[in-house]
C-alpha cells in the first residue's frame, strides 16, 4: 500500500512526503489524533518508504523483501512496540521501562539491513513514568540512522519534555466517504447495502474500527428506546425510571454505548434546540424525529441532561452502585424536564 492508496489524511501524508523529497525528516514524530484514522498505517509506510530496495516516485514498492518484512513486523531494523497487559485479569495495558531499554539497546547498533532504523511505539501516552524517563533520553541524544514515530490519541498524557523533542502531526477524523471506501475494501461480503454502509461510516465518527465492530440492529434498538425514553420521561412515569436503571445496571458489558449513544442523541437535540442545522448532527438517518423532540424542552434542559449522563459515566468508572447512580441520573431528567 502506498501513500496514495491511503484514504484521506491528505495533509499528514503531504508533510511526510515534502520531508522525503526535501531529505529533512525530523529525529521524531508524533502522530496524534482520535484512534483508528490511519496513523499507524501512514507510520508503516514512511517506515516502508525509507527502507524500500524499488522505491518509485517516491512511493515503497510493497513487493521488494524490506517492504513485506516491515509490513509483518520481523525487519530487523523495524521495532513496533505497544502496551501489553502484567496479566490477562490486568485492568490497564502498559509500555514497561524494560521493553523501553530494549529497544535502545537495539537502536545504538547500525542498521542491519535497510537503510533507517524505524521504531513506531503505539499508544505511547501509556509508558509508565519510568518508561517515559528514560525514553526522554533516547530524544535528547537520538542514535544515527534513526526514525522514531510515537503514535497517540491521548498527547497530552505525554511528558511535556517528549512532546517537545518531536515534531508534532495531527491527523483528523476521517470524513464518512473515506471511511465508506475503506468499509468497501474491507468487509469482504459480496452484496453489502448502501443503505447499511451508509450509517456505519455516519455513525462512526472518522474511527474506522468503531464501522467495523458496531452491531448496527443492536445499537439501532437501543438508540430507538432512548429516543422514547427521552420523549415522555417525567415524574409522572417513575416506572420508567426504575426499570431502566435495573435493566441498564445489568447490561455492564453495554455501558459504554448506552453512555455514547445517550450523550449523542443529547447533543444532537442541544444542537437542534439552539438553531443547528441537520448537517450539524451526528444521528442524521432520525433527524426527522429528533428536530420536533428537541422543541419540547429548553436548551438548558438537554444540556443539563447531557452533563448528568457525563456525571455518571465517571462514577461508573469507579465501583459505585450502578443502579442507583442510573436512577439518580434519570430523576435529574426528570427534574430537567
């Protein structure tokens, strides 16, 4: 894959490809921005681009040996590091101080065999403090013949020092017709609905892997009961209240989209209440219903629902007792509406 069969991040590639003709790339990059837009894919590819034995117009070959062993990881002067879990029951996954001095144990050698060293470290805002101390020495004295590319979508988690020493590159959300072509590419159904298409690569937000996991009937369902919830919740429907709160309270493996797709569809309503058009909105394919819904409250009321769903996503991070957390969030509806 070259730069051009990459989809959208024109502007990334248009840097990294002015940096290759000019022979004035930087010691370090950061490649930051949401996940799953390409940042590790274009970081492959510089790493491909620089080693590459059939390099035409500026482009790696994706067929000469140093390409295919980058692209599979075992070139020998290619490192891709990421956070691993202690243990499969570990609740965080971590880049260690160890696997940090392993790495510039291997960097201090010249190159083996290609003509750059390359080391990606995705998700680097997750090195442990430790990890981050030393890696900071690595960019202040970076070895010769060396390419190191972080990769995050949380930069500001970095050492101001890291950040510092690295050229900085944002990558932006994917737009829904980049992220439709990469669906086409890679769901390998023979007959795929346009339709279908259509609404993961509008709900995903830019993030490629979000299209592709999404369980489009599920979250379907459980956006059509907000919608009615959101309608005619009130104290005079208690009922209501709690059963939601028992039934989402159970559904733990489910918080993360009940949370997503409440704060949308909140936004979407706070979006049409203060004079937004549909072109502003995430839930497009409703816009029809959310638009005269949004009329029956205030603009203050959906803002302070939305920031009571906010309240109670981080409680639940926590061990509070979710079903009570739920109902308090559901009687501030209440008392918003």
């Amino acid at each position: 894959m070259s730069f051009k069969q990459i989809f959208g991040q024109e502007q990334p590639k248009q840097i990294i490809k002015n940096a290759l003709q000019n022979s004035s790339l930087a010691h370090a990059y950061l490649f930051y921005g949401q996940e799953s837009i390409g940042k590790k894919l274009i970081a492959f590819e510089l790493a491909k681009t620089l080693n590459c034995t059939s390099i035409f117009d500026g482009e790696a070959c994706d067929e000469c040996s140093s390409c295919k062993k980058i692209e599979n990881r075992i070139h020998p002067d290619f490192f891709y590091i990421e956070p691993t879990k202690n243990t499969p029951t570990a609740r965080e996954a971590a880049i260690k101080i160890e696997v940090i001095r392993e790495l510039q144990r291997k960097l201090a050698f010249k190159p083996y065999e290609g003509k750059v060293k390359v080391a990606v470290i995705d998700d680097a805002d997750l090195m442990n403090s430790q990890a981050a101390n030393s890696f900071l020495k690595t960019l202040e004295e970076p070895p010769s013949a060396t390419i190191i590319i972080l990769i995050s979508s949380h930069p500001f988690k970095l050492l101001p020092t890291i950040l510092s020493r690295c050229q900085t590159i944002l990558f932006q959300s994917l737009t829904p017709e980049n992220v439709k072509k990469i669906l086409k590419e890679k769901i390998n159904e023979e007959i795929i609905e346009e339709n279908t298409l259509d609404f993961r690569a509008l709900r995903s937000r830019g993030n490629v892997n979000r299209a592709l996991k999404d369980n489009i009937e599920d979250i379907a369902n459980i956006r059509r009961e907000m919608v009615n919830l959101l309608e005619i919740i009130s104290f005079e429907r208690m009922d209501i209240v709690f059963s939601h709160a028992k039934s989402w309270a159970r559904q733990t493996d489910q918080w993360e989209t009940i949370f997503n797709e409440l704060m949308e569809l909140l936004r979407d309503l706070a979006f049409f209440r203060s004079g937004c058009t549909e072109s502003d909105i995430f839930n497009r394919d409703i816009a029809s219903t959310l638009k005269p819904l949004s009329l029956k409250r205030s603009l203050k009321s959906w803002l302070e629902m939305f920031s009571s769903v906010h309240t109670t996503q981080k409680a639940l991070s926590g061990n509070a007792n979710a079903q009570l957390f739920f109902e308090n969030m559901l009687i501030d509806f209440c008392e918003a509406a």
